[in-house]
C-alpha cells in the first residue's frame, strides 16, 4: 500500500471530511491507482475538478500514482482561464446545453428565461439524468454528489448555493454565460425554441384582451405554447437584469 500528500483548494473542501480540510494530508492508495479514483474515494466528484498537479507539474484524471505523489487539486476558476495548461475533459460541443436534476425546477426555468437549453423534469432519476447527459453532450446541474461520481457524466456543476438568485450566479459565472444571453427565446414550459408566429394565426388562442393590444406574438416549436409581451414582461426584465447583475458580480 502506498500514500500520497494530497491538498484541495477552496470549495472543493466542502467535499471533504473535516479532518482534510484546509490542509495537507496524507492518505494510503493503491500503488498504481489512478489519480481521478482517489479524488473521488476523498468524497469530491471529478466534474468539480479544474487542474491538477502532481508535484507541481499539470497532470491528468488518468495518471497513476506510485506513492509518495504531493497532489494538490483546485476547483473550476471563474476569472482565469486555465485550459491552454492541460484540459481534463474534451470541449463541449455546444455553449450552455443542461441538464438540471428533479430538484431544480426553479434554476432550469431561470435560465430558460435566459435563453439558455436545459432539460428538466420533476421525475428525472439518476440513471436517466447519467444517460442523457452523455448522449446530448450536457452539463448536468445538480446538489447530489454522487450523481457527479457517475462514470457516464464528463461535465457537470455541483451546486453550493441553496438560493436561486445564488443558483443562478454560480452557473452563470462558472461557464462564462453572460455573452451568450439570449431572453426569452426559449419555452419556459417545455425549454422549445420560440419563433414569431402570425398573429391570426394564432388568434383563436389568445383572450381577446390580449388580441386587441398586442401585435406580436411568438410560438413554442415543442409544446406550441404561444406568448406575446404582455404586461408581465416589464417584470420578466426586471428579473433578468437582476441576473445578469449576479451573473457578474455574484449575488
């Protein structure tokens, strides 16, 4: 049996047990054990990881481990760009592709409302969450860590905060989404795209307030759901600001 000293950076420590926290340690692994297994055994999921050095030198979730190692492990960076260093994980193929878990309802409706796609339903399991995620190529948002550990997931985001608006901001800084913003272009019922749509084409299924007053109008290509800029989007704006306010400053 070998040992490494090991040491996490910043909130990779919440992950911990209390007695590694904050500090080097040395812990017994399996002579030939791959850096990314003992990251995990130590209760932090992969997904969580950003950089990786092995007695200072940038090294990968695939290297192994013959004893002795200093590692020191460090968590996504919100202001430094690190993957020209050495990546962990390919690129996405898509900017902002989601996946939320059941518990999530509130933060996949916010950042539709932002434009961005995330699928959501309140009786997602694990299994089904693992699965598209991998088939889709998206980032799966959860608080459960051992769904992060799930070997099928290669990108995720742990979510600390238990607030929305801190949610919101931890996505948003995290993936740099701010650029990317696109309002109100997507269903928040279904996560559809929406498309501008002929107002008579659609009138039989607005009220008739509605139809006098407004002229423009636009559809969901999932669920058809229309929409139109009623009265409540002056809030929606409101809301959206307020997000992208957090979405750079942090809440």
């Amino acid at each position: 049996m070998a040992s490494a000293h090991f040491r996490f950076y910043a909130e990779l420590n919440n992950f911990l047990a209390p007695s590694h926290r904050q500090r080097t340690f040395i812990h017994p692994c399996s002579r030939d054990a791959t850096v990314k297994h003992m990251i995990e055994a130590l209760g932090v999921p992969h997904t969580e990881v950003e950089l990786i050095c092995i007695d200072g030198e940038p090294a990968d979730f695939a290297y192994r481990l013959q004893g002795g190692e200093r590692v020191s492990v460090y968590p996504a960076f919100s202001t430094i760009d690190i993957t020209p260093t050495l990546r962990l994980r390919p690129e996405p193929g898509t900017q902002g592709r989601f996946i939320a878990d059941a518990h999530l309802g509130q933060l996949a409706k916010s950042l539709r409302m932002l434009g961005f796609d995330v699928l959501y339903r309140n009786d997602y399991s694990d299994a089904e969450v693992a699965r598209i995620a991998a088939v889709e190529d998206r980032i799966v948002l959860t608080r459960d860590r051992d769904l992060l550990i799930r070997k099928e997931i290669v990108r995720g985001c742990y979510l600390h905060a238990l607030d929305n608006e801190a949610q919101i901001a931890e996505v948003m800084l995290r993936f740099r989404l701010a650029p990317h913003v696109r309002e109100f272009s997507r269903c928040l019922t279904c996560n559809g795209e929406l498309h501008a749509v002929d107002k008579q084409a659609v009138a039989h299924r607005v009220p008739q307030h509605s139809r006098q007053f407004y002229e423009h109008f636009f559809q969901c290509a999932g669920c058809e759901q229309v929409y139109w800029e009623g009265s409540h989007v002056a809030r929606m704006r409101l809301r959206i600001a307020q997000m992208l306010r957090f979405a750079v400053k942090g809440p």
